[in-house]
C-alpha cells in the first residue's frame, strides 16, 4: 500500500454492520488493493481498445471495449462492498496509479497479437490477486466478500481464455504439440 492510499485504504467510519472492525479493516485494504488494479486494468484494456492495429483491429477493439465495459462493473462493486464494510473507497485514478498490482501498458506495441499478449499477461497477474484474494477473505470469514471475488474470478479466468485463444496456436506451433499430436493420429 503507497503512503498515499496507506490510511485511507484501511479507514472504517462507525457501523451497525455485525463483522467485527479489525475484520473490516483488513478486508477493506484487500478490496482497496483490488480497487486499484481493477481500475488500471479497465483503463489498459481502453488502451488496447483505442491502440491497436492491423487486420483484426475491429474485432480485436470490438472485443476490447466489451471486455472493459465488463471490468468496469467490477470497479464498482468492488467501490461499494468497501463501503458497505463502512470503508473508504479508494477510486481516485492517482489512487489507482499508486496502488495498482500491474505493470504499466507497454507504449510500444501496435499489432493485435503484441496487444492480446500484453493483455494476456495482466489478465493473469489480475486473476492470481483474484485467487489470493478469495482464500484471504475465506480466512477472515467474510463469505459475502469472498463470494464477490469468486464472481469476478469466475469471469476473469473466462476473459484470459477469451483473450489467449487468439494467441495460442502460434504458442502451440513453436512449441512443436500440434506436430507431436499430428504424428500420434
Ligand atoms: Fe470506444
């Protein structure tokens, strides 16, 4: 957590809410954490949205703007489970910069493939916060919370296949396994 976010992030205000406050406290800098990233990642995938180039820019900036209305969902229920923890959102787009998980999108890149890579690999650092975020918030018995991160999760792990299966038959034709599977038939 930056010295920016650090306080706000754990902040609670008073509440009738029956989940003990240092519960809440911990949980609502997990949600802030994810805050973060999940408003970087909607703004990376606007970037690719806008950015990319070449023979499959339609469908790849089609499928990139379907992909961030998506995230951009998430941003807010994850915005309103802090609050309704009597937590401080974190949302501010500086907030998101200082704290988020992932790294910044590469300035450099310009085909549809090098975007769906770039992508790729968020979409997979984003999802392993997701997984660790369910088995902290299991840990700390806020199944409502935990609940809301299988969701997102769920749907994340399915937006990585979307996105990897563009990728993956050149992946798999370096590797040599199409050749290998074509020699067994
Ligand atoms: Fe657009």
């Amino acid at each position: 957590m930056s010295d920016t976010n650090g306080k706000l992030a754990s902040r609670l205000y008073p509440s009738h809410i029956d989940i003990p406050a240092n519960v809440r406290s911990q949980v609502v800098t997990l949600l802030n954490q994810t805050l973060a990233a999940t408003a970087d990642l909607k703004s990376q995938v606007k970037q690719a949205h806008w950015n990319v180039k070449g023979k499959d820019f339609y469908q790849l900036h089609e499928m990139f703007d379907e992909i961030a209305a998506e995230v951009e969902e998430y941003i807010d229920m994850v915005a309103e489970r802090v609050t309704a923890l009597a937590g401080y959102a974190c949302g501010t787009v500086r907030m998101a910069a200082a704290d988020s998980i992932l790294p910044e999108y590469p300035t450099d890149i310009l085909s549809g493939e090098e975007h769906v890579t770039a992508l790729v690999e968020r979409f997979a650092a984003y999802a392993k916060h997701l997984r660790t975020a369910i088995d902290k918030a299991d840990e700390l018995n806020d199944q409502d919370t935990n609940d809301l991160y299988v969701e997102i999760s769920r749907t994340i792990d399915k937006r990585l296949w979307f996105l990897e299966a563009h990728i993956q038959v050149s992946e798999v034709k370096s590797e040599g396994m199409v050749k290998e599977k074509a020699s067994v038939n």
